[in-house]
C-alpha cells in the first residue's frame, strides 16, 4: 500500500511539473504575442501617415512621381507583410516578409526624405514638419516595441529549449522556436541633424 500511494505521490508531482512547464510555455507565447501586437498598431500609424505625407509633398514634387509612387508602393507591401505577421507572429516566413518589406520602405522613405531636402519651402512646410515629426516619433515607438517583442520571444526560445521544458513543448505543440523580428537600419528614415560651428 505504501508503495503504491508514494508511486500516486510521484506521479500527481510529474502531472504539476508538466502542466507547470506547459502553462509557462502558454505564458511566454503569449507575452511575445503581445508584444507584436504593440509592433502592429504602431506600424498601423505609420502606416497611415505616409500617405499624408505623399499628399502633402505632391504639390512640390511634381517632376519626382517616381519617388512618391515607390513609397506608396512601399507603403502597401509593408502592410501587406504586417497582415501576414500579424496572422503568425514569432513564424520566421512571416517575419522574413515582414522585415523586408520594411526595409523597402524605409529605403522608399529615405528616398523621399532626399527629395525632400532639396526643396527648403516643403521643408518648412507646416504639414511637412508635423509629420515628419509624428513620423519620428513612431519610429521611436516601433523600435522600443521591436525591442519589447524581440525580448519576449528569446524568452520564449531559452525557456523552450531548456532540459526537460523541450521534452514537453515538443509533446504539446511548442515545436519551433519563434524568430525575431530584424529590420536592418530601421534608422534609415529618421537621420540625426549635423550641425556645424
């Protein structure tokens, strides 16, 4: 009898550890979740500002269509790889889309930014600073939130990948670790002023 109450003993221990490890896995998942979606919604406004933005610089770029249609092109792959993202986050595909569409629109953006410069009274337009500036704040907040998600799903992967945690994420559909999301020069746009004495 002693035998068999301490062989019920050790398994009703074995049954908390694994729905322990299980619901710290189901945590962790959630977290970097959340964490994209804090990347979704300020890529939505960024996104939603960048037409202001050609609307607002059109009346002056007459001769640079060119520029202005390869950022509102931009504009739509990179929503469109935020949707697909958004569908899976942490999925490498997904991210992969996702981070290069960005980086082709900020290519786009910094293209603009070029013709911008050259013409000082769009440059001080009202509606162009103000962008501009609502612009640079977003990405601020993109990048601080690319970092809370980065952050999230590492977790998520160190705690995943840990003896005995992958015996059981393996059992229960923690299968793959979760990528991160690397937009390279996510700066490119937003470029600090030179000064000079």
């Amino acid at each position: 009898m002693t035998g068999f109450i301490i062989f019920v003993v050790l398994l009703l221990i074995l049954i908390f550890w694994g729905v322990s490890i299980y619901n710290q896995l189901v945590a962790l998942k959630g977290r970097y979740q959340n964490g994209f979606a804090q990347i979704e919604v300020q890529l939505k406004r960024r996104y939603d500002l960048i037409p202001n933005l050609v609307e607002t610089a059109k009346g002056y770029l007459k001769h640079e269509s060119q520029t202005l249609t390869a950022v509102t092109e931009a504009r739509n792959a990179a929503l469109a790889g935020l949707k697909a993202a958004a569908a899976a986050p942490g999925n490498p595909a997904a991210m992969h889309q996702l981070a290069a569409a960005e980086k082709q629109l900020l290519g786009a953006l910094n293209g603009l930014n070029i013709q911008i410069e050259a013409y000082p009274e769009l440059k001080a337009n009202e509606n162009m600073l103000q962008l501009t500036e609502e612009i640079t704040a977003t990405e601020n907040r993109v990048a601080f939130a690319r970092q809370g998600f980065n952050d999230s799903v590492t977790a998520y992967n160190i705690y995943r990948n840990q003896f005995p945690n992958n015996l059981i994420a393996s059992r229960f559909g923690h299968t793959a670790d979760a990528s991160l999301l690397e937009i390279e020069n996510p700066e490119t746009y937003h470029q600090t002023p030179k000064v000079s004495f």
